[in-house]
C-alpha cells in the first residue's frame, strides 16, 4: 500500500482533517523505513478511535508510531536476511519451476504478484535481475519441454510396434 493511499483510508476512518505538514513528515520517513509497523500503528490507532477511547487520532498515532519504532520496546528480526532468502527461494524456484513457463508475464506473477514472497521486497533492479535470471534460464526450459516431446513420440511408436508384433496370428479353422 502507498502512503496516500494509507493516508486517505485512515482519515476517512476517523472522519477528520489530514496531519500538519510536520506530523506528515515524521510520518512518512517511519514509513519509508517501516511500512508495517506504520501500517499496524494506524490500524491499532483507527480501532481505538472508532472505540471511543482516542480523541485526536493524529496525535495518538504519532506516539503509537514512536514507540513501536522504539528498538527497545520492539525488537524484531533482521530484514535483511529475511529479503536475502526470499530472493534466495526465488532464484531456486526460477531454476527449478518458473523457467518452464511459456511467458515472462506469468513467472513474474509466481515472483511480484499479490501473493508472491517477493511482492514485499520488489525493486526495480531485483525485478531485472529475476528477469534476466528467467531468459537465461528459458532456453533449458524450451530444451527439456522438447526433449519430453520427443521421448513421448518415439513411445507411441514403440507401443504401435509392440501391439503389431505381439498380435496373436488368427486361427483358420478353429482349434483341433
């Protein structure tokens, strides 16, 4: 989700007025470092106010925003290795899978799309990188995909030699 996008869903939840510049600011370089922390702030804060127990959604939010910020109050993992392994799983998975499939569009899908491990950590330059990695890897894709072709031609040909050779010779006149 995009900032403006937050921004507007959270006002029209609470009814009010958009933050002062300064208040938008502040808030917006939290959520250039942290989009789900500050996503979570503003849902935490917006139940809240629709409970009753806030009066001034900007300003609560403000202090929410600062305190989940707060590496003392919130200690979490390292993202950087979360997004190297993502990346890593998405590299194998180009190299074992996406490389069969017929079109770019569709194995970016499997990698960016809505529900894909690399949606979260999408960048121009690691959407070229995959995408350089697929139309490497492509051509093995086309080569295996020709060769099962061709292996399941010369079985069908196997086969109706098989049952020309192995057909029993007909009878004339009957068993004696």
């Amino acid at each position: 989700m995009d900032w403006q996008t937050l921004r507007n869903q959270f006002m029209r939840q609470i009814g009010g007025d958009p933050p002062g510049s300064q208040l938008e600011d502040e808030l917006i370089q939290a959520y250039t470092q942290n989009p789900d922390v500050v996503e979570r702030s503003f849902e935490k804060i917006a139940l809240a106010h629709a409970a009753g127990k806030i009066r001034s959604p900007w300003g609560a939010l403000k202090t929410e925003v600062a305190k989940a910020l707060d590496a003392a109050r919130n200690p979490s993992h390292d993202k950087g290795s979360s997004r190297t392994k993502a990346i890593q799983r998405a590299e194998q998975r180009v190299r074992n899978e996406l490389l069969h499939y017929d079109r770019w569009d569709e194995a970016e899908d499997e990698l960016f799309g809505e529900r894909a491990t690399l949606r979260e950590h999408r960048t121009p330059e690691l959407h070229e990188r995959m995408a350089k990695l697929w139309d490497d890897l492509r051509p093995l894709g086309e080569l295996v995909e020709h060769e099962a072709i061709e292996r399941g031609q010369r079985n069908q040909q196997h086969r109706a030699r098989l049952a020309v050779t192995t057909t029993p010779a007909p009878t004339i006149g009957g068993p004696t």
